[in-house]
C-alpha cells in the first residue's frame, strides 16, 4: 500500500505544479501584453502566420489563376508590395503568356474593378481568398489584390497607417490606368478596417470609389478584441480593458469602422454570416445601423445582406453563396461582357 500511496502523493504533487504553473502564466500574460504593446499589435496582424505554406507568390496560377499577373509596387522608400491583378474569366485564353503591359492596359477595358483588401494572416494566396477572386473574375471584374507591407512576400513593417497607405497607392495606381470603369473596393475582416480607412480618405479629397463592400466587419478594433473568441479566457479579468485593449490603442491601431462610415459618400454593401466565430454577427449589424441614417450615405444606397447561420459561411466562406452573384449584380449593376483584349 506505500508504494500506492507514494505514488499517489507524487501524483498529486505534479499537477498541482502544473496547475500553479498554469495558473502564474494566466496571470502572467496580461502585464507581459502591457508592458510589451508589440505583442497584441503582432496578434492583431498575425502577418507572420503564412498560409498556405511553401507557396510561390510569383507563381499565382499554381493556385489555378491562369488570368493572373504578379506585379510589384513601391508606396514609399523601403517598402514593396506583391500585387496579383486577375482578368475577367471570358479573357482567360487572351491573357496565356502576356506581359504585365498587357495586363495593365486591360484596366481600362470595358470590365468594372475590385480591389480586394483581405484580412489578418496568410497571405493573397490564401485558399478562401483565391476562390473569391475566381468567382468575382467568373461575373466579369477585373481583381486587384496585394499583400499589405509585412505580409506574404511584401516587404515593410505592418501598421495601420502603412497598410492603408499601400490601399490608397494601389488604388491611385488602378485609377491611372482604369479610364472610365467604374472601380469598387472588397475589405475582408481586417481589411474592412483598411478599406474605410481608404474610402473615408478618398471621399475628404472627392475621389470616392464607386461602391464600398464590406464582408465580415466590426465596428472598431477595441469591440473586435473584446468579442474575439482568444479573449473569451480573459473577458471578466480585472481589469480586462486596461490590460488588453488600452496597449492596441497605445500601438496606433484604430481601425474605427463605425466612426468613419460617417464620413463615407458612396454605396455600401455590407456582408456578413450570422454563424460568423471570428467577427461577430452583431457587430456587422451594428455597423450597419450606424451607417445607415448618417448623413453621408443620404444620396447612396446602404445595404446589409445576413446570411442564415444554417448555410455554414462562418467568417470566410460567403465566396459560396449560390446567391452572391445576384447580390452583386443588383446592388452593383451587371458587369458588361465587353470586348476581347
């Protein structure tokens, strides 16, 4: 029986220094978060998290994008972004083996443009990302996509105000070459962050977008990371706010959706999946509602569009919609065929 009973005591005496060990890191981890505000900003980006892994950014029709071009653009000194700009689908045969010339003076055919700002993680070779583009390019857009500084083989430090600036660079430079095509921006997640942020700039300087869309949005990044499911552990620590999200604010990341949709003037169309886990439903239709009597929006159309949480979209997957395509084309106006380039 002693030796049981020894047993049994060791027993006891390692997990109670587990538990202990468990219990100072709970604890732990918020002052390491306050003392060191780099961490919730790296959690906030999560650029350093590449997936799919070992894929060839320079390479997009490895991923089935045979319409696709990979180009490189410079915003500023010391910072270089992978961009991926998909033809529309009917060009698919036309576009075998051009030039990033070719590519470019296509822009300003007679096929409308997205420019797609996607979310946190990965890069723009995401699966998700990869088949929205598909079935936008299937309707008839031209896709512009790039990966914001830090991410994917894009080169800089993340901010938001960097990430933003490299939206409006893409966008200056799709409108150089676009003509009289109407160009509308897609944010995902986080990129609904960097795309108000964008429209809000280009509506001040009266340059708007023809139409904004937002899938899976928050109202703001403090909302966001208190209705996270990562701080679901944490949401009733004392002193919660000041230890999780103060250190976003002190980082410079914003990321105010609901403030500037007040200063929006253009159509906004906005997504979102009730079954949502990342980004809760309500704070899509928070922001909606906040929207949707302001001002700026008297002259435009606002639109929310909920998808049923038997559908099984989740936070990534409204690309499936079988219904998608009518949205869009109501809410945007049918895509014309155009001519051949």
């Amino acid at each position: 029986m002693q030796p049981e009973q020894e047993v049994r005591k060791g027993l006891c005496f390692r997990l109670r220094k587990i538990l202990f060990f468990v219990l100072g890191l709970y604890v732990a981890i918020p002052f390491l978060i306050k003392l060191c505000p780099g961490i919730q900003a790296k959690l906030i980006f999560l650029n350093f998290v590449r997936v799919p892994y070992f894929i060839d950014l320079k390479r997009p029709q490895d991923q089935g994008l045979n319409h696709t071009c990979n180009y490189y653009l410079q915003p500023e000194e010391d910072v270089t972004i992978g961009v991926w700009h998909t033809v529309p689908t009917v060009w698919w045969k036309n576009a075998q083996g051009k030039d990033q010339m070719w590519y470019e003076d296509a822009l300003s055919s007679s096929h409308p443009i997205i420019l797609y700002l996607h979310g946190n993680a990965g890069t723009r070779g995401g699966d998700h990302r990869v088949e929205l583009y598909k079935v936008l390019s299937s309707l008839g857009y031209h896709v512009v996509t790039f990966d914001y500084r830090g991410w994917g083989d894009s080169v800089g430090t993340p901010s938001e105000r960097g990430m933003t600036y490299d939206a409006l660079h893409v966008f200056d430079w799709i409108k150089v070459r676009s003509g009289d095509n109407p160009v509308y921006i897609w944010g995902h997640s986080l990129g609904t962050g960097v795309a108000t942020n964008l429209v809000r700039r280009l509506c001040e300087r009266e340059t708007p977008p023809d139409a904004l869309i937002l899938e899976s949005p928050f109202t703001n990044i403090r909302e966001e990371a208190k209705s996270h499911p990562f701080s679901v552990i944490y949401r009733y620590f004392p002193g919660f706010d000041w230890f999780f999200l103060d250190p976003i604010t002190s980082s410079g990341i914003q990321f105010a959706n609901d403030e500037n949709v007040k200063h929006i003037s253009c159509s906004l169309l906005i997504l979102h999946a009730e079954d949502d886990p990342v980004v809760p439903f309500q704070l899509g239709r928070k922001l909606y509602n906040i929207a949707a009597p302001s001002r700026s929006f008297r002259d435009f159309k606002v639109q929310f569009i909920p998808f049923h949480s038997d559908l099984g979209y989740r936070h990534k997957y409204i690309y499936k919609s079988p219904e998608l395509p009518r949205i869009l084309r109501e809410f945007l106006g049918k895509s014309e065929p155009g001519r051949q380039h």
